[in-house]
C-alpha cells in the first residue's frame, strides 16, 4: 500500500511537471508565432533575417537594432529599429492587422519599431497592450490623430511618435496620464496650440514638439518641476517667454514667434547647457549673465533684436563651446572671455571687432533699437489689460509730471537769467541738453537704451536676486536701526550688503496670494530701473509661504542714496545750500532721470508724481529720482491710486 501511494504521489508529481512545462512552451511557442508573424507582416526586413521558426527568441543575443527580453518565458520587450531612409510596406500592408497580431503579446512593457516603414492611422485596440510603459513607433509614415484610447495607459512613461505624419491638435487626456515622463512628437504635422492640461504633467522630463504647426502661448509650465528638456524649435509659439521651472538643461524655442523679453529667472538656469533662442522676434536688452550661466555650452541668440553693449570685461562660462549673437543689434566689444571658445559667431550686429565687413554702423543698431523700443507690446493674455490700462494711466500721469518739470526748468532758468553775472555758463549747459533733446530725440533715446545695459558704467554691480538670508544680515535680521519708514507700499530699510555698501530695502507684504510668475513682468520692469540719475533698482528677493508656495513678502533693493533730498538742499535751514550751478545740474539730472524712465525703458514708466523731495542728491551732490517710490511699486502690492 504504502509503495503504490509512493509511486502514485511520484506519478502525480511528474504529471504535474511535464504538464507545466508544456504549458509554458507553449505560451514561448505561440509568442515566437507571433513575432514570425510579425515578421512576415513586416515583408521579412533585413534586420529580422536571423529570425525563423526554429529560434529561441527569449535567448536571442541583442542588437543594436533587434531585440527581445522575456521575463519568465512571456516577452515583455520588443524592439526592432529598421534601416534608416526605409519606404513604405507595400500596398498590402494593413496597420489594423499588423497590431491585431502585436496585441497577441499581452505582457510588452516596451515597444520600439523604429524605421520599419509603417504606415496607416495608428489603430486604438494597440492600447490592449495594457502594461505598456515605453512606446516609440517614431519615423515611420503613421498618420490621423492620435487615438483616444490611449488615455487608458495609465503606466505609460514615454511615448515617442517623431518623425511620422500625425495631424491635429493635441488631445486633452494627454495631461491626464499619471506617469508620463517623455513625449516626444517632433517633424509631425500637429497643430493648433497645446492644451493646458499638459501643465499638470508632474513626471514630465522631456517634452520635444519641434517641425510642426502648433501655434499660441504656451501653456505655465512653472509647475514642471522635473523638466529637463523643452525643444519647441519651428513652429508658430509666442509672444511670450515660456514660463517654466529652473531645473532645465536644453531649452530650445528657435524659428518661432517668441518676442517678450527674457525673464530675470533665465539667470537661475544653473543646469542649463543648451539654449537656442534663434530666429524670433525678441527684443529687449541681450541679458549678459547668459554667457556666465554656470554650465552653458551652447548659446544662441541670432537673429533676433536683442540690444545693448558688450564689454570686453564680461565674464564667461568656462564650459561655453559655440555662441552666435549674430544678426542682433548689439554694440560694444566682443568680450575677451569669447576669444578661446571653439565657435563664436557675431556677424550682422554693431560691434567693434576691427572688422567692418562683417558689422553695420553703430547708428544702424540705434535707431534699429529705438524702432524695437517704441512699438508698445499689445499684451492679451487675460490679466494683461489691467497693466495695459495703468500703462495708458500712466501716460496721462507723465504728461503732467512733465508739464511740472518743464515749469520747475523754466522757473530756474528765469532765474538763472535773472543774475546777470552767471548768465553765460549755465545757458552752455541748457543749449547744450537742448540740442540734443528734442531735435534729434531719436538718437538721445537710442542712447539711453544703450546706458540701460552699460550696468559697468554706473559703477554699480548687475541686477541679482537676493537670498532671503542676504537680506536678514543685511538689516541685522530687520532690527529697527535698520528701518527707514514707512509709505503706503510697504516698509523701507537701509542695509549693510557683505561688501559693505549700503542699499535701502523695501519690503512689499502682499495681500492675497499670487506665485513668484505673476510677479516676473514687474521684476523684470524694476530691474531696467538702472541710471545715473536714478536711485537704482540692485535687485529682489522673493519669501514664499511654506504650505502653497505663494509669495509671501517681496524685497527690492536699491541703491542707497544718502545726502539728504533736493529740497532740504534747496530750500532748507540746516545745511548750506545748492549755488545755482550745482541747482542746474540738479535740474537737468531730474530731466535726464525723467526722460529715461519715460522713454529709456520698454515699457516706460510714466506716472511718477515726482515731488522735490523724491529727489536724493548722492556724496557728489548727483540729483537720483528715488525710484524707490515709483508708483510701479503699488502696482505690485495692488494698490494702484488715480493721480
Ligand atoms: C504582400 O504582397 C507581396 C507580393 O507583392 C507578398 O510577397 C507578401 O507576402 C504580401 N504580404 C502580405 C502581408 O500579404
Ligand atoms: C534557423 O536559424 C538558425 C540560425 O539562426 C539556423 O541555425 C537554423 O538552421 C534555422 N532553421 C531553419 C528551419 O531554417
Ligand atoms: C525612439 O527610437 C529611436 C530608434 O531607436 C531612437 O533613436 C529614439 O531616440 C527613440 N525615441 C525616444 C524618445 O526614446
Ligand atoms: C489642424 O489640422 C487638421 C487636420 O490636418 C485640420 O482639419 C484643422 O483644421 C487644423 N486646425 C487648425 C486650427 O489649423
Ligand atoms: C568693464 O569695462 C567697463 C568699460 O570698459 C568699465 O566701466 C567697467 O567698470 C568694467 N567692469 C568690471 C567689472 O571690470
């Protein structure tokens, strides 16, 4: 009994064995039918030549261009990259059929097939493959929209279309899979603009939408916290600067629209390595700390309309390979830094190189620039119209802070004709601003555009965001021998920076909760605020609150201009007071000052109610319209009053 009970429990056993691995041969077996079904379905590529229905696929050595990796007999990656230039299957080929044959791997998790000559609209039941993370059927000739069904890979990671001829808009649902890192949908013909959902992308590494038609602004892509790559090149995207986060490494917008200048954040870019800003519109000031970003290889500006003066002095990344500033409208000198590089290349642009071929004249870029300056951006993305109402505003404010001026000018020149024996040396200094002034107000301005950028030339150090902890040392952490007062817009400090100049601080409490992005297009107004006769705008510094990251408290820092305000020099008792030259002087400062606000920056700031006590004089009695007090600065706290 017991040896029966042996033999039969061995029996049973073995039973068990040989029946399991027949099973599992035969799902390796019907599997292998498939991919030689594939292959035949294929017209038997060169690349799958090995193959016959004697091999065993799951020990397969892998090519470059073919290969299958099964887990516990059942394949579960299939890659087969065709010849590159490879045409069409022919007529007979059937996308429907070719994917009712791939859907019989139920187990992919990735799938390439690469140059195999594909074509037809890609069928929607290849979303049964319902483990698939990684899906690349790039340059091939699939065309229509992308199916719906899609939506239901919930683990898809990557999902690369390139190169193929895909139409239409880009649906909404791809914003909704959970897990998506790469898309990939360059040389299609996409069109139309990008849906927002795609800003809800959390997991997104790599979005490449370059060669197709898509067209408007792009979605906020500030909550993308992990991208790294954004490849918009040759399509129809702009007006506006991208808003994204900081972590990028490539960032590519060439042969687009783009036209509103760059943001001050583009200097926090400290990853990225590859920027392509080419053939656009932007205009604005060529922001220098582009060639100092710590990890820059690849910078190219070309073909746009960007401004300003180069230095020789300018600082470079010690990892920059090619730089094109061609076609742009820069002056001033190649800075020095560039001159070991592998490539640079700045034809097309004013510069002093020595090599007049290549450059336009100086008066060229000028005027170039001032026609850029004036035209005003017709901003319309929905909350643009409140700016572009206190723009208007502001007009009305700045004629008649103008109309003042003219009148204080006036005043003091009667004045000055009035006293007989200083009657000739001032007239010089009024016919002399005068000539320049109105007659030929084009190039003036032209000139103060450049002044904007010529930072070196102030002597002061370029515009920076601050560190909240810089700002904390600075006033000894806001103690109160460091506060100055208080106005309607907010608190102002003096500090002590760790180079040991002095700045004034003004600290902005905001009322309701916005993100840093809302803020940027005022920032990047405030940091232009650079002048001789100006107090000038140093830099900012955002505190955000912990919880939602909405800002908080902003800090702008400012020159510190410290010898007492116009009128106390004027007209006060306790100092000895300005003689009439040293008032002149002032005057035309103050004119100089307004007119640069008004006409050096884009867009101008107009409605500063300037009072004579807005007006600083510096140790070498210098006259600085504090723009510390510009009403651009309640504009930001939301308290904009009528004048
Ligand atoms: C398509 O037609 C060719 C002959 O022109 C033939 O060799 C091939 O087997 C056919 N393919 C299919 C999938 O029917
Ligand atoms: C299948 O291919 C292998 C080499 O990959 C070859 O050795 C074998 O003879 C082929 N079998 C048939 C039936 O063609
Ligand atoms: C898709 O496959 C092709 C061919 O192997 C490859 O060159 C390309 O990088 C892949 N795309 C993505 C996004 O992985
Ligand atoms: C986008 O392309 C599709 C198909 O090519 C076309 O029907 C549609 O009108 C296009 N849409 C726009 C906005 O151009
Ligand atoms: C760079 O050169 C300019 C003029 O050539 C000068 O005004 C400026 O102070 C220099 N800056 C530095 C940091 O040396």
């Amino acid at each position: 009994m017991v040896g029966f009970q042996k033999s039969a429990v061995v029996v049973l056993v073995s039973l068990i064995i040989s029946l399991s691995i027949n099973h599992s041969e035969q799902i390796q077996s019907s599997q292998g039918q498939t991919l030689i079904r594939i292959q035949h379905l294929l017209n038997n590529p060169s690349v799958l030549s090995t193959w016959n229905s004697s091999t065993d696929f799951c020990s397969l050595d892998p090519t470059s261009s073919v290969s299958v990796v099964c887990y516990q007999d059942t394949i579960t990656q299939l890659h087969i990259i065709g010849n590159k230039g490879r045409s069409l299957l022919p007529r007979n080929f059937s996308m429907e059929s070719f994917v009712t044959t791939l859907v019989s791997l139920p187990t992919l998790k990735v799938l390439t097939l690469s140059s195999l000559g594909l074509w037809g609209s890609l069928p929607g039941k290849i979303a049964r493959l319902s483990y698939l993370e990684i899906l690349n059927i790039s340059s091939n000739f699939l065309y229509d929209t992308i199916p719906g069904e899609l939506s239901s890979l919930s683990t898809l990671q990557s999902l690369a279309l390139d190169d193929n001829m895909f139409a239409g808009e880009l649906p909404h649902w791809l914003g909704s899979l959970p897990v998506l890192s790469v898309l990939s949908l360059r040389k299609n013909m996409f069109n139309g603009t990008l849906p927002d959902s795609l800003s809800n992308l959390e997991n997104l590494r790599v979005l490449s939408l370059s060669h197709n038609y898509f067209r408007g602004e792009v979605p906020d892509f500030s909550r993308l916290t992990n991208l790294q790559v954004l490849d918009l090149e040759d399509n129809d995207f702009g007006t506006e600067f991208p808003q994204l986060g900081n972590k990028l490494v490539t960032l590519i917008l060439s042969k687009n629209k783009f036209r509103d200048g760059l943001p001050t954040e583009i200097s926090s870019y400290y990853q990225l390595e590859r920027l392509d800003l080419s053939n656009n519109n932007f205009v604005g000031p060529f922001p220098l700390c582009l060639l100092a970003l710590p990890s820059v290889t690849y910078l190219n500006v070309g073909s746009n309309k960007f401004t300003g003066m180069l230095f020789e002095n300018q600082s470079c990344s010690g990892e920059l390979k090619f730089v094109d500033l061609s076609f742009n409208l820069l002056t001033g000198h190649l800075p020095k830094c560039l001159h070991s590089k592998k490539t640079v290349i700045s034809d097309g642009n004013c510069l002093e190189t020595g090599d007049d071929q290549s450059q336009k004249p100086v008066s060229f870029c000028r005027n170039e620039a001032l026609a850029v300056g004036v035209i005003p951006h017709m901003k319309n993305r929905e909350g643009r119209s409140s700016k572009a109402a206190i723009i208007a505003l502001g007009v009305i404010g700045g004629v008649v802070g103008g109309i003042a001026l003219v009148t204080l000018i006036f005043l003091l020149v009667r004045k000055v004709s009035a006293s007989k024996e200083i009657k000739k040396y001032p007239t010089r200094l009024i016919l002399e601003d005068a000539s320049t002034g109105y007659p030929s107000k084009l190039l003036q301005d032209a000139r103060y555009i450049s002044q904007t950028i010529r930072l070196g030339a102030l002597g002061l150090p370029a515009y920076r965001s601050f560190s909240l902890e810089e700002i904390e040392e600075a006033t000894n952490n806001f103690e109160s021998s460091a506060f100055v007062g208080e106005s309607s817009q907010g608190q102002m400090y003096k500090g002590k920076l760790k180079d040991g100049s002095y700045v004034a601080i003004i600290c902005l409490k905001m009322k309701r909760s916005y993100s840093t992005q809302t803020f940027m297009h005022h920032i990047e107004l405030i940091s232009k605020l650079r002048h001789k006769h100006l107090a000038s705008a140093l830099g900012h510094c955002f505190e955000c609150y912990l919880d939602d990251s909405s800002v908080s408290r902003i800090f702008l820092i400012f020159e510190h201009v410290s010898n007492g305000n116009l009128r106390s020099w004027v007209s006060g008792h306790s100092r000895q007071k300005l003689n009439w030259t040293q008032r002149l002087a002032a005057a035309i400062g103050v004119a100089k000052g307004m007119q640069f606000l008004h006409t050096g920056i884009v867009p101008g700031v107009y409605a500063n109610y300037l009072k004579i006590t807005d007006v600083q004089l510096d140790q070498n009695l210098v006259a600085k319209i504090s723009s510390y007090n510009l009403p651009l600065l309640a504009e930001i706290t939301g308290q904009v009053k009528s004048s």
